[in-house]
C-alpha cells in the first residue's frame, strides 16, 4: 500500500481539490493507498477541514500539532503512522501534480529505494551534491517516494526532509530522480523565504557531517586541528622571514 504523507500549513483552500486529484489518480491506476494529512500548527480552518474530509473517506485520516512544530516535525509524525510499505511526501499547496504517482511508483520499480522529484535546477542543488556526493538535479522539491525501510533507518529534523535522499545514499540504499510538472500555487502564500534558505545551509551543514563523520567524529576534530596547525605553521613561518630581515 502506498502511504500519502501531506504536512499542512494553513492550506484550507487547496485541501479538497488536492484530495480529489489524488482520489483519481489512484482508482485511474489502482494504487491501493491512504491519506494522511498533517496540520503543523495552522491558524485557518485546514484541521476543520481535514476533519471533513476524513468523515467523507475511509482512506484519509489527519494528525493536529498544537502549534508550529516545521515540516521535517509533521513528515516524521505521518510516516509514523503510516501502514503502507511505501511512503510518498507531497506538498499541500496544488504545486505537486498527483498524476505524476505513477511515474514514481513506476521508476522505484526499476530497482530503486528512493524517487526524487526533479522540478528545477539551482546553484543550492549543485552546491549540495558537491558537499554530499550525492548529485541530483533538485534537492528541494517536495515529491519524494520512498520505501517504509527507508523511513525506519532515517531520522529527519528542522530543514533535513529535504536531504532525505542524501541521508538515505549514505545508508547504501538506491536513489534515482526523475522530472514532474510544477504547477503554479492557486490559494495562500509561500512557506518560504530568505530565514528557510539560511537553516535549510546549517542543515546542510549538518548532513555533511552525518554522512561523512557520523561514524568516526574523531576525524572531523582531527581535520579542524591539522587546518588551525597548518595555519600556525604559516604564521610562524611569517614572523621567523620578518625575524631575520630585521
């Protein structure tokens, strides 16, 4: 069964046409499936709604955070209370197509653990591939499918939903990406801003060095000490020409 995942930030508006969508797509392809919205905190009537929703369908069902608790918080709740061997995360604001699930499902067939949505290409994205090794076209985008194993080895906090195929790479699991329809939001406003971008870097911060010290820290330490000496060495370096040009 395919598991829904969908973090809500007062999205109210977009709610009922985004479960329709995915209610089409799904009996179009016979995609056994569940719903499972997540309301991170909002101030308009998304919980009232998801509510509504999950009265009207047997497969939908919501989680309700008291307050603001970030997306990686709402994804990590919903994959919790998922009973699909397959996860898929989707935005709320209608940007994320629907229709492109069977292409996931189809490409994590060919032998993959993780699908990537693959909407734009940005300088962030080659910055993080650089750092990571793991180069993908678009780190950011919120279509990501990926199998419960996955979701089970993988711990996600403040911005790091977004390096789920990075920290699972590290794990040894398959990651591929393939390109989806970005669609214009039709209700509310963005989530994002320059605030997001600079915790979304410390994260990446972060996940370097996870997936690259997480098992030996002590290299990371030993790393800083041979730079703070190799700088020492220079300056001592300098001052002893200085020395003997006096």
């Amino acid at each position: 069964m395919l598991s829904i995942i969908v973090p809500v930030l007062n999205e109210r508006e977009s709610l009922p046409q985004l479960l329709a969508e995915i209610q089409r797509t799904s009996e179009r392809h016979n995609v056994e499936h569940e719903v499972i919205f997540v309301d991170d905190g909002s101030h308009d009537a998304s919980w009232e709604t998801i509510q509504q929703l999950s009265g009207q369908n047997e497969r939908v069902s919501g989680i309700r955070f008291r307050r603001n608790f970030g997306k990686a918080a709402a994804l990590t709740a919903g994959m919790r209370a998922a009973r699909g061997d397959l996860i898929l995360m989707m935005d709320a604001d209608l940007q994320d197509d629907p229709a492109e699930i069977p292409n996931f499902l189809s490409k994590l067939n060919e032998g993959f653990d993780v699908v990537n949505g693959w909407k734009v290409r940005r300088v962030f994205n080659w910055m993080i591939g650089r750092l990571t090794g793991l180069k993908l076209h678009d780190h950011n985008c919120g279509l990501k499918l990926f199998r419960a194993d996955v979701a089970r080895e993988i711990t996600i906090y403040g911005e790091l939903h977004r390096f789920i195929p990075v920290l699972a790479h590290a794990r040894g699991f398959r990651v591929a990406e393939i390109a989806v329809h970005h669609r214009e939001r039709q209700f509310g406003s963005s989530k994002y801003g320059v605030r997001r971008f600079l915790r979304g870097f410390l994260d990446l911060l972060t996940v370097k060095f996870l997936t690259g010290f997480g098992q030996r820290p002590q290299h990371m330490l030993g790393a800083i000490g041979l730079m703070f000496l190799g700088a020492g060495f220079l300056g001592l370096g300098y001052l002893a020409v200085l020395w003997l040009l006096m």
